[in-house]
C-alpha cells in the first residue's frame, strides 16, 4: 500500500494517470546516463557512439513492443509534443491532398488546442462525438471522412472518464471510406494496460508518454508508419532522421523505453489486480447516494473510475481528500486550476452541474486494497458534509 | 584532469561545447524529483503543490540571473525548442504587422531550419553576413531592419568558432530603426560564461539549454519579456501560463536551474582559468604548419577552440584522436555524420577545403594544462601522419 508516513500523515496516490512516479528499475537504467555516459550520440568518437548505441538500443526495444521498425519511431520531449508533431506535422505536409482533419471532442487538449492552432491556419476539422459513455460515434466517423481528409485522431483511452475506443474498428471505417487517410491515436493512458501492436491496430501515428508510465517527465515518443508525409515538428539539427531536432535526451529515452517494457511485460497480471481494485472502487462510490458513474462500465481503462457526486464541487472534494491525504483529481490535471467544467464529462451530454462534480480516481502499481478500503471509508462522510453545505440543499432543506 | 581509465584507456574529454556530463550538485538537487516527490505540478493536492512549489523556486531563481520577473521565463523540452519557440511563436503572433525576419549566417540550425520552415509559410527572412572572424556586419544589420521586421536573432556566442556578438549594440542598432522590432539571443553556448542581465543585453527572447552548462539533456528555457507577442509552440494543457503545453519537467527544470546558478556563480574566476588554457592550446595548435585559427582571436568563448588543418579531413583527425582518447568535433555535433562542410566556417569566407579541415576543441571544468599538455603531445604527429597520406600531398610530393 502507499502509505507514506510524512509528518504523521498517510498518504494514498490515486492519481496515478496525472502522472506517476519512476519505478525503481526505470531509476537504475538511467543512473549512468548523465553522469559518466554523457556523449552526444551525434558525436563521432566513442563516448558519442556508446550513447548512440544506448538510444539504438532503447529504440529497438520499444519498436519489438509495436512490432515495427525502429526507423519509425521518433523521440520527443512529452506526450504533447508527441501529438502537436502528428497533428500539425501531417497537415502541413499534406496540405497538396486537403486542409481536412477530424478529431474526437474528447481527445486531449494536447490535440484539441493543436487542432484549434491548425484551424486559424486555413484548415478546417470535424470534431466527432461519442455517445454516453464516451464511445465514438462511428457512423459520425463515416460520414465525416472526405477526399481530402489528411487525419483523424482518436484517443485510445481517455484520461478522464477511462473509455477505451475500438481502434481497429476505426481504422477499417476510415481505410474503406479513404485509405490516404491516417489515423493518428494518443495513447498516453493506454500505453500502460493494451497490445500496442500498430500493425493490429490499424494505425499511421502513435502517441505514448513516459510520465503516465512510471517513465521519465520530459519524454515521449511518435510512432510514424513508414512512407507517411510527415514534417518535422522541431527543426534544427539532424537528429532522430531529421524528424526531430535537439540533442537527444539519452537517459531520458533509455527511462521511457525501460518503462514501456515494464508495464507491458506486467499488463496481463496487473490489469486483472486492477481492474478487481477498480470495480471494487465503483462499487462502493456508487452506494453513495446521488452518485453516476462516467464513462463505459466495461470499456474503460483497468485503473480508472470516474464518478459525479451530484450537489458538490468536484474542488471541494479534492481538498477534503488531500486533507486525510488521498490525491485523486477532477478533470484532467492538465486543466486543473482552471474553472471551466470538463470537456469529456460535458461531451457525454451531461449538464453543467455533473461536470462540476466529477472525481477521478486513477490506480498504480503501488495501490492495494487496502487503499480502497481508506477511500471508501473516509469519503462518503465528506460527501455528506459537503451536501450538508452545499447551496442546492440550503435552498431545497428538505430535499 | 578528466583522464579516465577504462579498458587502459585515457578519455580526454575536450567537446564540451557538444554537451556536458550532469556535474554532481545537479545530480543531488534533481535525486528526489522523481522517486519521491513526482507529484504533477497542476494538481491540486500536497504533493502537487510541493512540485509546483520547487518548479517556481527553480523558475525564481533563474529570473534572478537574468534580472527579469518570474513569469518572464516558459521552460521548454530543449535549446532547439526554445529557438524554435522564440522565430515560429513571435512570426506567427505578429504576422498582421510583417512577415519579415532577420538572423546571422551563422546561427545554429535550431535557428536556421526554423526560419527555412518560416519561408515555406509566407515569410521573408534576410541572413546577415559577418566578417572574417564571424562578427556579425553590424552596417548590413541597420540597412536590413524595416518596417515589417519581426525579429533579429543573432547567437550571443557562435558554438562552432567561440565568436562573441556585441549583442547590445546590436540591441541599439536594432531598437533605434525600429522600436518594435524584437531582438532574440541563443545563448546556449554562452549562459556558461557570461552575464545573462537581460535589460543589459537589451532582448526580448532569449534561449538558454540545460545540456551545455553541467545541466541535463532534454531542458531549455525561454526568456520572453513582458508584452512580446508570441504563439505558444506546442499546444495543449495550460502550463507555463499557456505557453508551453506538456506536463513540466520537474526534475529537469530544477536540474537546469541548479546548473544555471552554479556556472554563474564560479564563471569570473572559471573564465580565467579556461582562458589560460584555451590560450596554450591555440598557441601549441598555431605551431603546427599551415594551421589557421577560426572566430575572432580576443571575442570568443573562453573555452573554445577551433583551427583549420590545411590539407586534412577533420573526421580523420577526429577519429586517430579518438584512438588516444581524445574527445573532439569538427563542426558542431548537430552536423557531424553529414557529409555537408560547416556552415559557419564557410561564412567566414573561407573555401571549402578549410570548412572539411576544422577541428574544435572546447574545454570544460574538468579539463587542465596537464589536458592542453597532453592533446599538443599527440595531435602534432596525428596531422603528419594525415598529411603523409594526403591526396594534395601525393599529388605535390614536393610541398
């Protein structure tokens, strides 16, 4: 269990897809790279060419997990430069064949702002909808594709609500209706619990984030399908084929890829200990009355819950929790701090007022049962409190 | 002396100008970033408020080097980032009031590529000469600001031949044709050695990297003063007030800082030191026939050396010094393993064969006379050597 003892105070992590901490394991990859392994791999002499060799190397390993070629993966500073790069990058690119692109309105904001960017522009995007539980609409999808359709982009699981798309189905509908068109999928929370295989998947670009995988803050990575019409996102150097410039991250990356085989290696046993944490979770959280859970019941990631506790701020919740020292978050981290009610949860056609008031818990390695235990104990009283304060109830005493 | 003894061999580390091992005190500073305190700096609880906390501590003092406010700096995923951050995001901003930059011949490629990106979008871009020791032509600089200028950027110190701009006068000249013109300095190879006062310096942008000053790879940071417009480069959650989307880095912003505050603080005394030395080595490297220096010979980095070896291949050198365990470059790390002859070298209106003959040599903390003692034992008879085998020197057998 994570109970860390500090200032007499428990704390339990149940926010793990804000951002994780780095495995053990992950640490020790990295330790000489930066202090005695600290070569440029652009350099010629060997100090350049064993770190040349340690990114080879790290590489490779994450290509054997997508089952494609090393050549086809780029390095990148994080998960949204990763997506910026697929998005932009390709639009540019293919601006001879179209000025069209789709995306879903429960992607990222890293996709959602870069889509915003391209429009301003001269191109023009369809943002697709789901369904209740966060699905895409797939006969939308149909309809929306044309001609000139560069890319569609679709988050493999979202990192709010947890729901998990049918990929492979997506990427038959667009192939059918334009195979010119590439599908682009962020899988920075996915990365984590699925096959990654691109070839079964069905995509042209893949985004996978190391801090969401007990990986390194500051990296990331794109999966680019040999022969798709890509620009350099940052230019510069020649590094990774010219296809990203700076000098490479190398203990970064060595992190990332060390990370990436990790919780592949762990995700058949792991999910099943998680998902059985999860259910448990929801369970509970929806015994308290006035509580909805978000996203797909079945569909969603393994660490995922989502709930809406109706009549309270999601904030207040939040700094309750922390005070008996659970971290958990509302929307997305990135948003938080920010007043605006969740894209995803308003996007599955809830009012307002449930956006407000949704919680995510996201679950980690470290998590047992005993923190669920904790959490159900320790919230439904402060949900009653809240209730007890909260304006709607002032105004309606008796309801 | 860095001489270090694996596998019987001596590695004399002289490419500091490539990168820099993680000096010691960085290492300690990032340790915990990571392992135990890897909150994600937008949540909302404790652990999220603490890395918040060492983010902004780490944000406060580099603005303090810079004698800037705070809010003035956007941490970025690299030097190459913040470069491309600084043209693309101030091109982009004011394209209503021009579409017209300026930047030296002899600029980085994170510079250069970024502003051949810029003219396939519909800018102009003037690339200003400099004179034959690489100082930019400060009359050609006056006559080619205009109305619609955007911005100049002109490198603080050259990485390849160690020249340093008189950046405030170029400031003067610049603010003088036209106060609203913008002024950007990559100072990455410069923040190692001298005052970073950006009122003193008169820019508006400024790029600084990790991986040059004892800090780690994959970190850079912008300075942007108060009212510049400027886009965000990458897009998505609201960090970095909205201007640089992706979960931060914490453990590397804190890394850079720490880096950034120990150069600053030895570089009076430092610069001293490495000035004796590079001035040994120069004078031992001018001793060997037909050797010309490159860069101004009193205006450059106290660390920075590079001469041409007439009649040689600098990677042929390069790689018998690698075999003596010396650690050098040819042009930039960025552009070795290109066929292509430096760019800057060729600027100073050099021919050809001088560009494919340059070697550098840039020293660092760990280097000492006994270093300059050894590298002006070994390099003399490598360059007879070479020059025995040279095709210039079988044609001419007499000269």
């Amino acid at each position: 269990m994570m109970k860390i003892m500090s200032k007499n105070k428990k704390i339990v992590y149940l926010d793990h897809a804000a951002t994780t901490y780095l495995r053990p394991e992950v640490i020790k990859a990295m330790a000489s790279f930066g202090s005695d392994n600290y070569g440029n791999p652009s350099s010629l002499y060997s100090k350049g060419r064993e770190a040349k060799k340690a990114l080879e190397t790290a590489r490779s390993k994450v290509a054997a997990i997508l089952g494609c070629q090393p050549e086809e993966i780029i390095f990148e500073g994080s998960g949204t430069e990763s997506d910026n790069h697929a998005l932009i990058g390709t639009a540019y690119a293919n601006r001879g064949r179209g000025n069209h692109l789709i995306a879903t309105v429960i992607e990222h904001h890293a996709v959602l702002h870069a889509c915003e960017f391209l429009e301003t522009q001269g191109f023009e995007v369809t943002y697709l909808p789901v369904d209740k539980d966060g699905i895409v609409k797939l006969e939308e999808l149909e309809k929306s594709i044309r001609q000139e359709t560069i890319l569609v982009s679709v988050v493999f699981a979202n990192n709010e609500i947890g729901t998990v798309q049918p990929i492979r189905e997506i990427s038959q509908i667009i192939k059918k209706k334009n195979p010119k068109t590439y599908l682009h999928t962020d899988a920075c929370q996915a990365a984590g619990f699925y096959e990654l295989k691109v070839d079964e998947l069905g995509v042209d670009l893949m985004t996978i984030n190391g801090s969401k995988i007990y990986g390194p803050k500051g990296t990331g990575l794109l999966y680019v399908k040999k022969g798709t019409m890509i620009y350099p996102f940052i230019h510069g150097g020649g590094q990774e084929q010219g296809r990203r410039a700076g000098t490479e991250n190398v203990a970064g990356i060595i992190g990332l890829a060390t990370a990436l085989e990790l919780v592949q290696k762990e995700k058949a046993k792991e999910n099943q200990r998680l998902i059985k944490l999860r259910d448990k979770l929801i369970t509970g959280l929806l015994k308290i009355p006035k509580t909805v859970l978000n996203g797909h019941p079945t569909q969603r990631l393994p660490n995922n819950v989502n709930v809406t506790v109706l009549d309270i701020e999601g904030e207040a919740m939040l700094l309750h929790l922390d005070e008996a020292g659970i971290c958990a978050s509302t929307g997305s981290a990135c948003s938080s701090g920010t007043l605006e009610p969740s894209h995803v949860i308003m996007a599955l056609g809830h009012p307002y007022e449930m956006a407000h008031g949704s919680m995510r818990f996201s679950l980690g390695h470290v998590n047992t049962e005993e923190d669920i235990d904790y959490l159900l104990e320790v919230f439904p009283p402060i949900v009653e409190k809240l209730r007890a304060m909260s304006p709607v109830n002032l105004k309606n005493p008796k309801s």
